[in-house]
C-alpha cells in the first residue's frame, strides 16, 4: 500500500515520466511529501505513539497548572501512595518545553533514531478554539523539517476536573466536548489547511488519517446519526477538494464506540462494525489497554488479558485493526487526596514482549500498512511513556529498536 509517497516500478517509466511528476508535485503539493529525503527507504513498519501534548504553557489551563510549565506540575508534586510506589517519575532530560522547536527537536531526533517513525498528537477543541495546540504548532512543526510523520487524534472528550488535582471529579465538566455542525466546519478547514497539507501528515493511500476519540460524543453534539454521517461527507469532500484522493478515518475501538445507532429510519445495525461502517471508517486501533482492562496490579496479567483480544478484534470487523501496546499504568500524580490501582512490574523485557507479538500479529494477519500504535510517547501523568527517566532510561526505547531494528 502506498503511504505519502509515489511509487514508479523500474527506470524506464522513470525517465519518461519525469517531467510529468515535477508538474504534478508543483500542482499539487498536499499529496506528496515533497519534504522528505526520496533516497531514504520508508519504514517497513510504522510505530506511531499517542503523543499528549500537555507540557508547555497554555493560557487556558493557567488556572489549573499556575506555574506555566503545564502538566510538569504535577509531575514533579506526585508523591508515592503506598510502600514501594515509584513516584515521583523523574524525565532523565529534564522538564523540556515542547512548544521549544529546540526541545522537541530532541525528541524527534530520538524517536527516529529508535524506531518511533509517527507521533499520533491529541488534538482538542473546546468552546470555539483548539487547546494544547503550541506543542504541534509552535514545537513540532518548526523542529520537524519533513522527518518525521505525525496525524490527529481528535481528543473530543469533556474537558473535566479530571485535569484538577485538587479537585479530581470526572463528571464535572469544565469544557464540553460536543461540537455543533457550525463548528465542526471550522474544525475541518482548520485540521485540512493547517495539518493535512503539511507534508509530514501520515496519509495511507494518500489519503490523510484523522482519528477520532469517542464517536458518541460527536454524535451527541451533531444531533444524530444522520446529522453525523452527513458531516463526516461534508468533511470527505472537503478533503478531495483540498487536492487528496479521500479521507482515511480511524477510530478509537473502547466502550465509547457505540454498537447501535438510533434515529435513522430503516436502522439495522447492532454492532460496532456495522456503526463504523454507516459512518465510513476505514480502520481502528485502541489509545491504550486501560480501556480494555481494568489497570491494577501485575503488568503481564493486564498485558496478556489485553492482547489477547486482538484477534477478536481483527476478525469481529471489516476495516483494519491495529494493535496497541501499552507500556504502564499509573494515574496517581493527577489524584492529591486518594490512591487509583495502578499497574506494577512493568520492566522494557516485558514491554519487548508485546510488541514482538504485535508484530507477529501484524504479519501473521498480513495487516496493511503494517501500523503498530504505542501509548504513548509522554503519558507522564498515566505512567506510560517511551521518553526516557531516570530508572530505565533509554530501555523502553531499546526495546523498539531490538525488535523493528532499526539502523542509526
């Protein structure tokens, strides 16, 4: 399958078609990565990790992290729970700014060097305007320089005090999820301007993958299903004008992802493929196997019950599913006054693990492009992160590059 790229099979139709192609390219520079070195092999394999993009400073969260270095604040606060309760999580780089092109270059470089070939950004929108975008727009995008490739996932979830130490409710909201279909239109020239014609965009078959986080939510605030599917056109066609050949949506599979639809006269459906097919969805992965298993306790017990259900999920629907591999578990650093489970005895051996069956799982089901999701990059706050620390280091990171091999 082709991925952001053109593809010409020997030198003849090279040379014949040469002048053609650079016209095609000027014409149309939001399908190719023209930024790309052509001389360099594209990966066999893309290992994308869920990047969370919540340490820098951003106005709006001001009143929730007051010393302006975003959600390092409660990194650096977190204390240990219980008797051997490793906390606080200690980065071995220090507490970088991500909006810092000259920090997140760092972190590109690293994540090429060992393997991680796609950043997956959780990207927000609430009351009318994004939110923790200067890590994307500020950091990644003037320090990339066409090396790395990275997509959305839209995080259209409520905003809630979950957010808030002090005051850790999961059901009182701050900033509804829910968009409008006036906003929505926003969303889709902003995402297709500002993100998709970057050359860097991941794009399967050239067409640009946008993910979306819980489809109920979106449902919910378009009024419907119908109203739904009628946006998610609206926003394909958007797409092709923009100068791709279509839009790749992929969802998140959890238990958000409704099995039925309601308002849709004649509505059969009654399963969670048959809903993302309505809706036109053309794959699905998981952001971490927190929402599969409950995560408390020993990390092989939480990994094993996890992955084994990823051959349910293969054959239970028609689009693609790509495996995730989930490094830990701990969210205590985001609770002050009580103790969540969280997983222990995660070691990088362990982590290796997985992701040799994830491979195994890709190659064995000959998976198309073979897409192997990480949570996450920096899931600092829920104790799952590739960047390195001062217990590990660079072992997690060791642990791609020992199984996907790649080269410095």
């Amino acid at each position: 399958m082709i991925i952001n790229t053109y593809l010409y099979t020997n030198e003849f139709q090279k040379n014949i078609f040469t002048a053609l192609f650079c016209m095609v390219v000027f014409l149309f520079p939001a399908c190719t990565n023209s930024s790309k070195n052509k001389n360099v092999q594209e990966p066999e394999y893309t290992i994308a990790a869920f990047y969370w993009p919540a340490y820098h400073y951003e106005p709006r969260a001001e009143f929730l992290f007051p010393e302006k270095q975003g959600e390092w604040e409660i990194i650096y606060n977190a204390v240990p729970k219980e008797e051997g309760h490793q906390q606080p999580k200690i980065p071995l780089w220090g507490y970088l700014d991500e909006a810092d092109p000259e920090d997140m270059n760092k972190k590109i470089e690293t994540a090429i060097s060992y393997g991680v070939n796609t950043f997956i950004f959780d990207w927000y929108w609430f009351e009318g305007e994004p939110f923790l975008e200067s890590c994307i727009n500020d950091g990644f995008l003037k320090a990339n320089n066409g090396r790395m490739d990275f997509y959305l996932m839209w995080a259209n979830h409520d905003a809630t005090t979950y957010w808030d130490v002090d005051n850790p409710k999961i059901d009182s909201v701050m900033w509804d999820g829910e968009v409008d279909r006036e906003q929505f239109n926003i969303i889709v020239d902003r995402v297709i301007n500002q993100y998709f014609k970057d050359p860097s965009y991941y794009k399967i078959n050239n067409e640009p993958v946008f993910c979306i986080y819980e489809l109920n939510t979106l449902i919910n605030g378009l009024g419907g299903a119908e109203q739904t599917k009628e946006a998610l056109d609206y926003f394909k066609r958007k797409t092709v004008e923009a100068g791709f050949p279509g839009l790749h949506l992929q969802s998140i599979l959890w238990e958000a992802l409704p099995n039925t639809i309601e308002g849709v006269p004649g509505d059969t459906i009654k399963s969670q493929n048959e809903v993302l097919d309505y809706f036109g969805f053309k794959s699905l992965t998981n952001y971490c196997w927190a929402h599969l298993q409950n995560p408390d306790g020993d990390y092989e017990i939480w990994g094993d019950a996890s992955t084994d259900m990823w051959e349910k999920f293969h054959n239970d629907f028609t689009m693609t599913y790509f495996p995730n591999v989930t490094i830990s578990w701990d969210a205590n650093p985001r609770f002050n006054f009580f103790k969540a489970g969280y997983i222990n005895n995660s070691t990088p051996q362990k982590f290796e693990k997985y992701l040799i069956k994830a491979k195994e799982h890709i190659d064995n089901n000959n998976i198309e492009p073979k897409i192997i999701t990480i949570n996450a990059w920096n899931e600092w706050s829920e104790g799952s992160y590739l960047e390195p620390d001062t217990i590990w280091e660079y072992r997690y990171l060791d642990a791609v590059k020992n199984v996907f091999r790649t080269m410095d």
